[in-house]
C-alpha cells in the first residue's frame, strides 16, 4: 500500500499541512510557446482557397505571438516554385499588446500559384521561427460560360456577396451567367454573360450593388424597368437579383407599388410558370424566353429555372415596388 507523506507547518500557533511544491507549480501556468503565422487579406477566399485577379493589390500579415520587442521577419513570395520576392521588416506591437505584426503589399500583373512564406531567424530572445505557408492564385480577370476553376470560384464569391444568384462552385453554369448579366445590367455594362476584365475590376473595386430605393418596406420586390432587373429586399439589404423582361414598349408594365395578392404554382394556359400576381393580370413569373430587353406583355418574366426559388421566397402581401 502506497503511503503519502504530508508536512506540517506551524502558522500562528497551529498545525497545518503545507501546499506541496508540485501543486505550488502547476498554479502558474507556462509561457505560451512563440508562434509565427501568416494570413492573406483583400483576397477571395472560396472553398478554403484563396484568389485574386492579374493587378489586385493585396496583402499578407505576419504575426509573432506573443509579443517580444525589438524582432523582425523575412517575407518572401514565390510563383510556380520560383522566389519573386523578398523583405525583411521589423515587427511592429499590435493595438492589444499582445503580438507583433507586420503587412505587406503585393500584386502581380502575370497569373500563377503565388506561396508565401516568412521566417524570424533567432535572436538573442528567441529562437528560429518559420510560419506555414500560404497560397493565393492569381487568375486572368475574364472568363466565359463553361469555364471552370479558380477564376470562376472568384467570380462567383465575389457575385454572391452582392446578392446574384450564382451555379455550382467553379463552375461558369446557365445560373452563374445569368448572375453575371445581371451584374452588368446593374452597373450599365453592355448586356452579356461574359465576365470580361471590367465585371472583375468593377466586383474589386466594390461596384455592383443594388441600390434599394425603399429599405422602409421590409420584405418586399424591388423591379427596377431601367435596369431589367429585380431584387428580393429584407432588412434593407437585396438577397437576391435576378435578370428579368418587363413589358415591351406595346404593353408596357404598370409602374407603382403594389402587393402579391395571388399565387399560382405550375405553367398555365399562356406558359406562365409559377406566377405571383401583384395587381390584375400581372405577374412575376417564369417563361421560357427572356430577353435582355423588355419583350412581354406587361408581366416581369424570369428565366423558368429561377421562377421556383423567387416563388418560394414570396408571401401574399408583400410589396412590389415597380419603378424605372
């Protein structure tokens, strides 16, 4: 049988056992470990992987946790395995005190994988730190229905965050072009499908979106005649934009601010798919043909494959706010 001894210490005229010098230890907790890190900024990050087009500045962060004055550290970067780059900066305290950093600018005018890597070499004070590396492609700003990849990947990341609908991840699918349509229909671009080098500096810049004209009307459809297009609004903030047709010149669509107040699931006798009505005969419906250019009879036609969601999401009563 183990036997444990305990000493005993006299305090004020008593007996008491003393804290033995492992527990005394373990109260104080060890220094963390010093770590260097590296993360990337201003770049598209979708599926965990990093891009940014030809030309975008970016920047990556080193970081040294913890904080220990007076370090510095080597920043290199490489492209298709071949060193491009390389600074050696001094590591400045962050706003907490609790680590030092350092940022550093980059941007290539040529596609390729672009790997970063930073190293503190050992001081007095610490000794050799290498962080892991990170990667960031750089992709030609355009592409074109059916393309795959990592630039589509940034198109489409950079399209969601505004609210267009976008297809399968890294891929330039029917749904992703039409994304891009109404993009370029919302910035005044030509009407197409094709994410030129334009739609990509725009996204970059931060163009491309909805202006909503009345945050005020909570959940509500927002049909802008002059762009073509409309938005599902909630909270102020456009969910959703989606190419439509309005009525042609001969049957224009009524402009005003109304409310669905009746739905009508499945194709009728004039092919219209999933209709919401918002005053008489009109509707926001699907159809099989829409053009870029207003082509109905008055209604506000969507592409079939896109009727279903935009049916869902609409409630009788919900405003629709038709305007040019």
């Amino acid at each position: 049988m183990m036997r444990r001894s305990i000493t005993l210490t006299l305090v004020a005229g008593a007996i008491v056992p003393a804290v033995p010098a492992t527990a005394a230890a373990q109260s104080t907790p060890a220094p963390a470990a010093p770590k260097l890190s590296i993360t990337t900024e201003q770049v598209t990050v979708s599926g965990g992987r990093a891009s940014a087009v030809t030309g975008q500045q970016w920047r990556v962060r080193v970081v040294l946790s913890p904080l220990v004055p007076g370090q510095t550290a080597v920043v290199r970067f490489y492209r298709d395995g071949r060193r491009i780059r390389a600074v050696q900066l001094p590591l400045v305290p962050s706003p907490t005190g609790r680590s030092a950093f350092v940022s550093v600018a980059f941007s290539s005018a040529k596609a390729g994988r672009i790997v970063v890597k930073a190293t503190h070499f050992a001081t007095p004070q610490l000794p050799t730190l290498k962080a892991k590396a990170v990667g960031v492609s750089v992709v030609t700003p355009s592409a074109r229905p059916g393309a795959r990849g990592p630039i589509v990947r940034l198109l489409q990341s950079s399209l969601a965050r505004l609210g267009y609908v976008v297809g399968l991840p890294g891929r330039y699918d029917a749904r992703t072009a039409r994304a891009v349509l109404a993009f370029r229909k919302v910035t005044g671009m030509r009407r197409t499908d094709i994410a030129s080098a334009d739609v990509f500096h725009r996204l970059a810049a931060g163009g491309g979106r909805f202006p909503v004209k009345f945050p005020t009307h909570g959940k509500h459809v927002e049909a802008d005649l002059s762009r073509q297009v409309i938005a599902l609004i909630r909270n102020g903030k456009a969910e959703r934009i989606y190419p439509v047709s309005s009525g042609k010149p001969s049957t224009p669509t009524i402009r005003g601010h109304f409310r669905v107040y009746m739905k009508s699931p499945g194709t009728n006798a004039k092919g219209m798919f999933m209709s919401s009505y918002f005053i008489r005969g009109y509707a926001i419906h699907g159809y099989p043909s829409v053009p870029v250019f207003p082509a109905s009879h008055g209604c506000l036609r969507v592409p079939n494959a896109e009727a279903v969601p935009i049916y869902n999401w609409l409630d009788r009563g919900d405003i629709v706010d038709v305007y040019a």
